[in-house]
C-alpha cells in the first residue's frame, strides 16, 4: 500500500454524510505502485473508495475532494440518491435509463450528463465538470486544471497513475456519490 502522506483514506458512508459531490481523479485498483497526484494545497484531498452497482459490488477510487454544495444542490442529490438506489444500474446500461438520467439531473439539478454518462452506476452519479459552478459553493479557479498543480504554477506529475494525460484533457470528474444498495 501506498504511503498517503497528507491524504485521508476510507470508504464513503452514505448513512453518516448522506449524499457529496466530488472532484477528482479516478485511480486503478492496484494502487500499490501509484504516488498521489500532488494537486492544489488550498483544498483538502483525499482517497475515497465507494462501492456501486448495486449487487454487482463494483468498488471505484477517487482521489477527490469534496464540494459544498448549495442548499437547492444538496436536496436535488437527495431525491437523485433515493431515485437510483436499487436500481442496480452499473456494467451495460440501457439508453432509456440513460434518458432517465439525463431528463433527472436537468429537472432536479439544471445540469447535464453529456459528456460523463458513461460513469453513470447506482451510487455514482456523473455531472459534466463544466456543470460545477452551479452546485457549489466553493470559489473554484476559473481553469480546474489549476487544482492539478502543486503550487499552481507547475505541473505536478502530468503522466499521473501511469496514464497518459492529453493536455487538453482535465484528469477531473465531477461525481455525486450517493448510497448503494448492497
């Protein structure tokens, strides 16, 4: 196991903290042979492991930090959460529950799943990044690849986790993480 240095580790407890958004970075399983990414002091990060899908058990990592949220975001995340949960949506899923979704985070949130769908499982609901400012609270850097610098001035490790980073990517998700069912 890695050393975590500054970071915190644990499993997210739906029942102690209800439903948080995230921003993060998702890391592979094997995390013995990774050094986290060094981001942006001013936030607290730190490893969270959540299990999704339902009864598929899928266990999913973040190196995330998380958002406070509005108080109209925060009931939206609720009702999401209590939506999906025994939904067992994770592996294949069908457009129509994508559709479901989509139309959901729009009515309930006035944000999009576009380009994060993909993500979508019971317990993990993806929001597009671009979406953040309109569920938080925090004053986030105008370019959240600013968060994925030490010192916000030089890259910390670009080819983090052993993955190639494209610079036009962002190495962030924005994720509410909600309870599961299992």
């Amino acid at each position: 196991m890695i050393d975590l240095g500054n970071y915190t580790d644990g499993w997210f407890d739906y029942y102690e903290q209800g439903p948080i958004l995230i921003l993060g970075t998702e890391i592979p399983i094997n995390l013995s042979k990774y050094e986290p990414p060094k981001y942006s002091k001013n936030y607290e990060w730190k490893l969270i492991k959540q299990q999704s899908a339902g009864f598929m058990c899928h266990h999913r990592y973040f190196w995330a930090t998380e958002l406070p949220v509005t108080d109209k975001a925060k009931v939206g995340m609720y009702e999401i959460s209590n939506k999906y949960v025994d939904s067992l949506i994770g592996g294949s899923k069908s457009l129509d529950t994508l559709e479901d979704y989509r139309k959901t985070l729009k009515h309930k949130l006035n944000v999009d799943c576009n380009n994060s769908y993909l993500d979508l499982e019971e317990s993990i609901y993806p929001v597009d990044l671009e979406e953040v400012r309109k569920l938080t609270t925090s004053s986030l850097p105008n370019d959240l690849n600013k968060l994925y610098f030490e010192n916000e001035k030089e890259p910390a490790n670009l080819n983090y986790f052993g993955l190639i980073r494209l610079e036009r990517e962002s190495p962030f998700k924005l994720i509410i993480l909600g309870e599961n069912c299992d």
